[in-house]
C-alpha cells in the first residue's frame, strides 16, 4: 500500500500546479515549444527569449530548463531532444485532451 501512496504522491509532483494555474507538465510542454520555434526562427536560445515565448519568470524558468535536461527533453545545447520531440507529440495527442475533458488544463 506503501507503494501506491508513493506513486500517487510522484503523479502529484508531476502535475503539481506551478507560474499560476498552468501545471507542471503544461509548463514543460510550453519551454519545448518556445525552444522549437526559437531555433526554428533561427533566434539565439537565451534565457529571457525562451522565458518570454513560454510565459515562465526566469528565475524559475532556469530550474525548470534543469529538470528538462534532466530528463533528456533538452540537451545541454539548448535543443530539444528527440524524447522531447516525443513528449510534445504525447502531450498534444493524449494529455492535452485529458486534461481539458477533467477541467484540470488551468487557463492555458
């Protein structure tokens, strides 16, 4: 039973409600898109930049950039990786809706 609470407790990190009512996973999917459209655009990869298009304060837009290396969604280059690719593509295809058919998407 131990266990379960635990795993339960770990989704609730995950989705865990950050920057205002967007979650975590939201914020996540939000920093891989600005860092696509950034390189992309052909625009240098800067904190402020990928703040701006993501809508994240860079004070927690550098810890968040940490936990997506970690990850493996980013590199260290700044680029989103292929995991991060798939993740966009995940999230657009089955969380997105899930979120949005429960209510639990915030305002984003």
């Amino acid at each position: 039973m131990t266990h379960t609470i635990f795993s339960i407790a770990e989704f609730g990190t995950l989705v865990a409600v950050a920057a205002g009512n967007r979650l975590t996973i939201k914020i996540y999917y939000d920093i891989l898109r600005a860092v696509h459209l950034i390189r992309k655009a052909g625009e240098r990869t800067s904190i402020s930049n990928i703040g701006h298009r993501a809508h994240v304060p860079n004070d927690r837009l550098e810890e968040r950039l940490g936990e997506l290396v970690g990850l493996g969604l980013i590199d260290a280059g700044m680029s989103v990786t292929a995991r991060g690719y798939e993740y966009c593509m995940d999230y657009k295809k089955e969380i997105e809706p899930f979120l949005r058919r429960y209510g639990l998407g915030g305002n984003g």
